[in-house]
C-alpha cells in the first residue's frame, strides 16, 4: 500500500546481487569442500536455492549475509519437480550437477515467466561438452561418460548459457572456448569464485571465455558483487519522486546506461567511490529514447521501472526491449493508474502525464517494482500493489528502505492473499 506523492530522501545501502547469488549458490556445489559468499541478499529466490542444496545434501548455514555451504557430502539426487519450478535459476543446478557428477536431472525451471524463456543454449554447450540431454516429462536428463572441452558458438547472447557452460566446463577434461560469451557484471563474479575455488577460467567480461578443466575443485571465501539491479531501481525512485537519495555499496561503472539516461532526462547523478546520489530538480523531465541491450547497455530488468519513470516525462519516450520483446505485462496495470501507453512490437510509446491511484497487480519481479515506482509519483489516494511475493524475490527489505528513505508505504495481507 503507498500513499505517494512524497520526494525519497536520505541514505540506501544495496545488498549482493540476485542473479550473482543464485549463480554462486549452486557454482558451490563444484567443490569438495565449503564455500563462504558474503553480502548475500536477503530475497526468497536465495532461501528456495539453500533449501534444494540442503535436498542435496549439503550442509548450508547462513548467518545475517554470510552464507556457508559446505559440499563434501552432496548426492547426486535427481530434481524433476518440487523447489526447482519455483526458480528460474534453478537451471544452474544442470551444469553443476553435470561438472561434479557427470549427471543431473533437474526440472524446466520457473520463476519470471513475463514471457517464453528457451534454454536451447544451454543444451547446445552441455551437448558440445559430450553430454547426452532428454527431455523427461518435463525435466531434463543431462549424462556424460566424461565431460570434453569444446569450442562453443552461441547463437544468442545468454547470460544463463555462459554460465551454465562455464559451470559444467570447469570439471572437463582439456579446454573450452566460449565466443559470443555475455559480458555482465554477474559472468566475471561466477567466473572470480570459480577460479578461486581452483578452476582455471580467463576471459570473463569479454566475448571470448577459455576455461582449462581441473579434476579437483575447493572450497574458499568470495564476496558477492552489488545488485546493481537494485541500484538502478533507487537511482529511478530518486528521480520519480524528485528526492535527493544517496545509493551506497555500488560499483558506479556498472550503472553507466542508468546514469547516463537519468542525466538525459534532466537529473543530476554524482558517481562517488561506491555509491551514486541522485538529485532532482523541479524542472520537467525531457522525454528519452531506451533501448534495453545486452551489457553493457540499459539492463532488460529496469526496462519496467524505466518505463514507470517515463510517465512522468513531459512528452513521449519510446522505450524498446531487445531481449525480451514481449516484457510488457506492468503496461496495462500502469494504464489503470492512468497512464498513456502504447505498445508497439517490442517498443513502449510513453505519452508523460500524472498518474492516478488503483489497485494494480504485479505478474513478475520488475513489474513489481515498476508499480510501487508508479505509486510513489501518485500524489492523491492509496496504491495498492499485490503480487508483492514476486518483489521478495529480488528486493530485500524494500519496504524498510522505501520508508527510511521517506515514502509512506506499508504492507498488508489482502484477502487476495488468503
Ligand atoms: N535465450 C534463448 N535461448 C537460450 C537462452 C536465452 O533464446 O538458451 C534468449 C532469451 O529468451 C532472451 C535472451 O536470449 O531473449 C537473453 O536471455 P538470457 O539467457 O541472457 O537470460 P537469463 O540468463 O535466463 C538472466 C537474468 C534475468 C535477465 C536476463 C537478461 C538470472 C537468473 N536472470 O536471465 O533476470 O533479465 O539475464 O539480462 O540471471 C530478473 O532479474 O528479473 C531477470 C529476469
């Protein structure tokens, strides 16, 4: 429930990021002993993900944002339902399994499902290592007699495809090449614990990873980078409600697409060592152009926010998504706050104007946030926002830190909820 209308000002500190995390928990499960990650997030997507370690036998403790996973006992225990749906990363489970048992059996992953999300690259990299897929009812049956390194062209950018690759490629015998490789700040994360659990990976952030295989992996202790997701999601806060809002624990390079736009737009954002602050003015904001693009451009999961923020431009925006070009399910919830959207292809025409409060309903992660985004700017009436469980997944303590900051937000069970 929001009561907007009120500028956001003061301190944010971020936590790790989410799509670090869920790639690092099950990257753990690689070695023969434990592995410690710091500034774990406090979402629900990384509470589901120890839980289906601990199915798999490892020992998992957690203690305020250090988790410990120690490994030594794991089972190779086939996942073809249960916790694995209720995660999109769960897929990760696939090359881990695969490097560590030469098996796995993990259900199709579920999670954000704003619209079909195809793994066929993953299974072109398992395949290319040597690996035999079948899809069973639903889950996927991955063996290799032993896993060979390969040279691996992906056809599409994939973030969960490199990962998945260098996951698996990690325990196979000689060298793999990955070229078309994402370059996202989460790939040189997995890729820095990797190595320091013993693999031998060089490359990632570029086009091109190699990865010499080892036989033996160990455990060690790996600080997880910031949600610069989160990040963007404050910084477009800041600006929607003309706060002034420091975000601290950032890496400001990675924000460069989000900084660059907010500026465009009329704000002022000042990079500071690890943190970026946000100042508004009260002149109207220019419209802008976004394209959502692989890093390093504007991220697919602040298009959502981005297009909240759009409304309250003087003028029209057309913001397009290059990734997912259907991610468009917070527009018609957006219209019923009022707002003038058009949606065309994978571009969202933005007609600015003031907003209006409604009952909205969030359908995945960002469109969640693009919605308490939208509420925020409402300057009369109460927002009410359900689906707030998809919000747990990515943002921890959103509504604490929404209210530090100032905003008048609180949370309620519905019926709906019941
Ligand atoms: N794609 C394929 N085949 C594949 C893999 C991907 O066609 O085998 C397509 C996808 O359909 C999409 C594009 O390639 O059009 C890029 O998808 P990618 O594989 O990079 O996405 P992902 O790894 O499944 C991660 C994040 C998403 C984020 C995307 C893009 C995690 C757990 N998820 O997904 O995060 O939107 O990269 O940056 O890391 C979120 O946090 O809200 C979220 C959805």
């Amino acid at each position: 429930m929001i009561r907007g209308g009120r500028p956001l000002h003061g301190v944010v500190q971020i936590s790790g990021a989410k799509n670090s995390a869920v790639a690092l928990i099950p990257a753990a499960i690689l070695a023969e002993s434990a592995v410690t990650l710091d500034n774990l997030p406090a979402i629900s997507d990384v509470a589901v993900y120890s839980d289906i370690l601990r199915d798999l036998g490892a020992v998992v403790e957690r203690k305020d944002d250090i988790i410990r996973i120690d490994p030594s006992e794991l089972k190779s225990v086939p996942m073809p339902n249960g916790k694995v749906k209720m995660l999109r990363a769960s897929y990760y489970l696939m090359g881990a399994m695969l490097g560590r048992f030469g098996e796995a059996v993990i259900g199709l992953p579920g999670g954000c499902n704003f619209e079909p999300r195809p793994i066929d690259q993953h299974i072109k990299g398992f395949e290319a290592l040597g690996a035999t897929v079948v899809n069973e009812h639903g889950a996927m049956r991955i063996t290799a007699k032993e896993l060979r390194g390969a040279k691996i062209f992906l056809d599409i950018v994939s973030v969960g495809a490199t990962i998945n690759i260098m996951l698996a490629a990690s325990r196979a015998k000689g060298s793999t090449i990955i070229e078309n490789a994402a370059k996202e700040p989460e790939i040189i994360d997995v890729a820095t614990l990797l190595n320091a659990m013993g693999a031998r990976i060089k490359g990632a952030g570029t086009e091109t990873i190699r990865i010499e295989g080892v036989d033996q992996m160990h455990g060690c202790r790996h600080s997880i980078i910031p949600d610069r997701i989160q990040v963007g999601t404050y910084m477009i806060m800041a600006a929607a409600t003309r706060g002034d809002v420091t975000v601290e624990g950032v890496i400001p390079k990675h924000m460069e697409a989000v900084t660059a736009k907010l500026r465009e737009m009329g704000a002022t954002v000042e990079e500071l060592d690890d943190a970026v602050r946000i100042i508004s003015s009260d002149e109207p904001y220019h419209p802008v152009d976004v394209k959502a693009l692989v890093y390093p451009g504007f991220a697919t999961d602040l298009q959502s926010p981005m297009t909240s923020l759009l409304t309250q431009a003087n003028g029209v925006s057309v913001l397009s998504d290059y990734i997912y070009g259907n991610r468009f399910k917070h527009v018609p919830e957006l219209a019923l706050m009022g707002a003038n959207i058009r949606l065309e292809g994978r571009s969202a025409i933005i007609e600015g104007g003031p907003l209006s409060s409604a009952k909205v309903h969030a359908t995945d992660l960002r469109a969640g946030a693009a919605l308490v985004i939208a509420g925020l700017t409402v300057k009369d009436g109460i927002t009410e926002v359900t689906g707030v469980e998809y919000i747990d997944r990515g943002y921890d303590n959103l509504v604490e830190n929404l209210r530090r900051l100032g905003a008048d937000i609180w949370r309620e069970t519905t019926s709906d909820d019941k």
